[in-house]
C-alpha cells in the first residue's frame, strides 16, 4: 500500500484517472490524495483527502507532499502553466521526502520536433535530475479523441461516472472538439498522407495501466501501453464502413 498524490486530478483526464483509481481501489489499498488550486466538495464528499495547493508557495506544497510516497502529476492546461507548476512540485517533492514522481507526459515516447510540447521537456530534463525514482508513461494519443458527435448511449462505465450523455462518456473528460476528422460532415484534415501508423489507447486503460504500476516493486524509465495501432487513412476507412459511404 502506498499513499498516491494526483496533481489537478479535478478535470479531463485527470479526472479520469482518479475516477478510475477510486473503481480500482474499492479494498482501500491506496491512500489517494488530491492536489487541487481549489476545493473539491464532491470529491471530498468520497473520501478523497483534497488538499488546496499554490504552486507559487514552495512551503504549502512541500507539506502537502509530506506523507507522500508517489506522486503523479495530471496537469493540463496552457504547457507554461503545465511546466511551471510541474517544476514546482519537483522542487517540493524532493524536500519532502516523496519517493516516486511520474510528469504529466501520457502521449508519445519523444517530445522532440513538436513545439507545443518544448516545456514537456524541460520538465522531463529536471524529472532525470529530481533524486526520485521517476518514470514517464506513454500511451500514444487517446482514443476519446474521436468521440465528439458519437450517437452511442451511456453505458454502466458512464453510469458509475454520472456521465450524462454517451457522448460524455466516450470523451472522458476531453472537450468536444473535431481532432483531424469531423465525422459529422465527413471531412478529414490527414497530417501528411495520412498513411503514418498511430497508436491510440483508451483513457481509462491508461489510469488502469497506472495504477497496476503503483504495485510495482521499481519503476523503469518509460513505462509504455498500448491500445490499437492504426493510421489516420485506417480510421477513415473505419468510418466510412460504419456510416455507410
């Protein structure tokens, strides 16, 4: 048993996560604690410890991160925001004696040559320095990415969630949004010919993935899954054959 600190847990897939952890951890294994900007009243209301954090202030979150053992970070947001508050933690983490650290990576194996991903990282680079036993869990891009429009209904998986449309369910927790492909109209906007293969992973394999990982006696450097492995022309085809065009 190990107690497990998620950073910004409260939204998109971090809520996920931690939605799947607590299905998961239904004996009570885990300590799960919460690290949030703000309170969360419905999560305090499961159990969950939500502790209020400033990740400007380097002495609240070094006590906030004082019985932890492993920290995950779940961050999102704006990447300087997401490398400023990941840094601050590393800093904290270190002080306070946490064992394990794993950044908010949860895509490819590389950051290199993609610009949006550049403060990755640097998080990356001061996570190989940190003193902790770290890894990076990579999962490719997730599938919930081709959920927006989706018809189907809400499943018991969405029911547990209190997903209130399938829809809703089949995002888990991304915004609505048309990622290359808008199955709506039918149009797809193919990176390159489109031909590249791509893995894709469900969301909540990812946070089932993770957690088995708590379990593990060390961790290596990369930590990796994998759901389907199909390119974008693949997906099309997909589509195509289930829309009937």
């Amino acid at each position: 048993m190990v107690t497990v600190a998620l950073a910004g847990a409260s939204t998109g897939f971090g809520l996920t996560m931690l939605r799947t952890f607590l299905h998961l951890n239904t004996d009570g294994k885990h300590t799960l604690i919460l690290l949030s900007r703000s309170a969360q009243p419905e999560l305090t209301a499961l159990g969950i410890d939500v502790r209020a954090v400033d990740y400007t202030n380097h002495v609240q979150l070094v006590h906030a991160l004082s019985d932890v053992h492993t920290l995950l970070s779940v961050i999102g947001g704006s990447p300087e925001g997401m490398r400023k508050a990941q840094l601050a933690m590393i800093d904290a983490a270190g002080e306070a004696g946490v064992k394990r650290f794993a950044p908010s990576e949860y895509a490819g194996t590389s950051n290199d040559g993609i610009d949006l991903y550049q403060p990755k990282s640097e998080v990356w680079a001061a996570t190989q320095g940190c003193g902790m036993e770290y890894t990076r869990f990579s999962c490719g891009l997730f599938m919930s990415l081709l959920a927006t429009g989706t018809p189907k209904t809400v499943t018991t998986v969405g029911q547990r969630e209190g997903a209130r449309s399938g829809e809703e369910e089949a995002l888990a927790g991304l915004r609505p949004w048309n990622f290359v492909i808008n199955m709506k109209v039918g149009t797809a906007d193919l990176p390159g010919d489109g031909s590249a293969e791509v893995t894709w992973t469900d969301m909540r394999d990812v946070a089932s993935f993770v957690f088995c990982a708590l379990d593990l006696e060390a961790w290596p450097e990369e930590l990796g899954v994998r759901g389907d492995v199909k390119s974008f022309r693949d997906i099309v085809g997909v589509v195509e054959k289930v829309q009937k065009r």
